[in-house]
C-alpha cells in the first residue's frame, strides 16, 4: 500500500483530511492509479494466467 494512501488513525476526522487532500490535489493519486493499472496489466493479464495455468498442467501430464 502507498503510504500516501494511508489516513494518520482511525478517526472520522483524519479520513476527512485524507480525502480532502486527494480531492485537493489529485495528481499524486492518478500517477498511483496509473502506476497501478500497468502493475495489473503486466502480472495478472489473461493471457499471463493461462501461460501458467498451460505450463502447470503441462507438468502434471508429464508426471502421470
């Protein structure tokens, strides 16, 4: 999790701050966001998926 993220405790009032400050200053958020997005495209695509899903069933053909 970014640190940026993150409320300073659980009171109503420093997620109001928190909020207030993303709402305020969005730039920093949707960099995260697009950071993120490329993070998810690269590691957890489907085609990235069936690729291992295909190489694990391949060993367990070969096994039997």
């Amino acid at each position: 999790i970014d640190p940026s993220l993150l409320f300073k405790n659980a009171t109503a009032q420093s997620m109001a701050d928190k909020i207030e400050q993303i709402l305020k200053t969005p730039g920093p958020v949707l960099a995260l966001k697009k950071k993120c997005r490329e993070d998810a495209l690269k590691n957890y695509s489907w085609s990235l998926v069936v690729d291992l899903i295909e190489e694990e069933l391949d060993l367990i053909w070969k096994n039997k």
